[in-house]
C-alpha cells in the first residue's frame, strides 16, 4: 500500500492572466517540488482551485501532473465533487491516466447525514479507481459536513478495500489522533500548515500543505528539529509559519498565488470568485513579507 512520510505539496493550478489553465506551467511546478524533497503531489485540491475548473479542465490538469511527475513522484488527484458519479467519472480518467491515487470529498451540497451514507458514496467512487487507493479529503470548514469521521473507518476497512486513509484538515487533534490510533492499515494524513508540529506529536507521518510550495525549507527544517528531538527548534520554524499564514488571512486566498510568484514561480491569477489584488495591496503585501522576516524561506 502507497504510504507517504514528510510533506506532499498541494499544487497549485497554474493559470493564464485571462483566467485560462496554463499546464505547460505544471512541469515547472513538479520539478520545484522534487528539487524541495516533496514526498507527493496533491493536485487540483482547495489550493488547486478544483472547485472553480470545469470537468474538461480537471482532466487536463490531471494528465498534466501525472505526466510531469513521470513516475518519480507520487501524484494523488482530488476528484472530489457534488455528484458522485462525476467523481466517478474523474476518477476513471485519473486512473488511467497513471495516478497513484485518488481523493475523494463529502458530497458538500446535499450533504450525507451520517458516515455510513458517506460510505457509499466513497464506495461507489471506490468502483471507478482500477483497485487505486482511494483517499477521503476531510475539510469540514469548506464542506460544512461535520461528520464522525473515526467512525467512517471501520466501515471502510470491513467494506472498501481499495480505501486507503484520510486527508484530515481540521483542527481537532483530540480525533486526528483516534483516526490515526485506529489502524495501521490507514494513514491520516494532516492538512492543516500551522499546526503540523502538533501534528507530528498526534501521529502523523505526513502532512498535505499548500505553503510547502513557497516556504519548503522552512518546514524542512521544522521536521529535521523534530526528529532531532529539538521542540524549540521546531517550535521556532512553526512560528515563521504562523506569520506567513496570518498575512494570507490579511490579504485574502489570492496572496498564495502572490506567494508563488515571489518565489520566483509565476502561476499567474486565481479565477474568480477569488478577487486579485490591485497593485497597491500587491506591493502592501510584499512590504509586509519583508518585515515578518520571510523573505530568507521563500522559494
């Protein structure tokens, strides 16, 4: 069973300035993150702007990082959707297109009321993944689907083989740790950036990030004092985090692209909903990296 230790990159979703998808921009992006020690790529998630892509432009995108990474890096693909069937649909086409897994989420419109509709469903998109390991990206603050989700394991693990673990980004440690207590046979996988020491104490072996994409060597660093058994250390390089993390709650979800593009790594706009920055703020913005000591971590 795939099994990932250290940091998978949630990808971005390069686009042109009029909003287009640029793919010929993903090459880019894999080799950054196989030059940063990445242990995976999740691809077109929340940072990848799944929602705000077309069924079309998702496949793109899929083939676009399975065939960048070429087999040196394992790609997980989000396929997470209203309607179960299109997350059948994406991911058959994942499937065949090489992934090395699959994500899927709780259906956040008509939401399932309790975890055993939600095992269906991920059963029933279970079928489209050619026996693939099939991943639930838990994200209640998007979903608003505030589930037990520990209980949904033992349902899984006497019903979908092809059920492989969570993508667990909330902040209640008390079940990440439960989740990750329940069986080996599962791996829990932490989503949440600021708190990834906290984490590692709760059991995680990996975590799933958007800011390992601008900030690698920071938590590079953040794990290697870990393991050392330096927590001040690791707590220091978490707080480097935390300010880089409050300015994008400053500047709104249009900053990580900004992020990347200061980087050195232009992956141009988010699509709308999401609002650009006018140039004021941009600069405002950069100012404000500079004075939170930043500058030295990106890239």
């Amino acid at each position: 069973m795939l099994r990932f230790k250290g940091l998978v990159a949630a990808t971005f979703t390069p686009m042109h300035e009029d909003g287009s998808i640029a793919p010929e921009k993903v090459p880019m992006l894999v080799e950054h993150s196989l030059k940063n020690g990445m242990a995976g790529l999740f691809a077109i998630g929340s940072t990848g702007e799944f929602p705000s892509l077309t069924y079309e432009e998702r496949r793109s995108m899929a083939e676009a990082f399975i065939g960048a990474a070429a087999g040196r890096i394992p790609v997980i693909i989000n396929v997470g959707s209203c309607s179960v069937r299109e997350s059948q649909a994406l991911a058959e086409h994942a499937a065949e297109a090489g992934a090395d897994a699959v994500c899927a989420m709780v259906p956040f419109y008509f939401r399932p009321p309790t975890v055993r509709e939600l095992a269906d469903c991920l059963k029933e998109i279970a079928k489209a993944c050619a026996r693939k390991p099939l991943y639930l990206y838990h994200v209640p603050c998007m979903t608003h689907a505030n589930l037990p989700i520990r209980d949904l394991l033992p349902i899984m693990a006497q019903e979908c083989p092809e059920f492989a673990g969570i993508k667990y980004t909330d902040e209640n440690l008390c079940e990440f740790q439960r989740c990750v207590d329940y069986s080996d046979r599962f791996q829990i996988m932490f989503g949440r950036d600021e708190m990834l020491l906290a984490s590692l104490a709760a059991g995680a072996e990996a975590g799933v990030g958007s800011t390992y994409n601008y900030f690698p060597r920071l938590y590079r660093e953040l794990l290697k004092a870990y393991e050392a058994g330096d927590i001040e250390r690791a707590r220091s390089f978490q707080e480097l985090t935390h300010r880089g993390i409050v300015l994008i709650g400053r500047y709104g979800m249009s900053s990580q692209k900004l992020y990347m593009k200061f980087a050195g790594l232009d992956v141009g706009p988010m699509r709308l909903p999401a609002p650009r920055l006018p140039l004021e703020r941009e600069l405002a913005f950069r100012r404000d990296i500079a004075e939170a000591g930043l500058d030295p971590w990106l890239g």
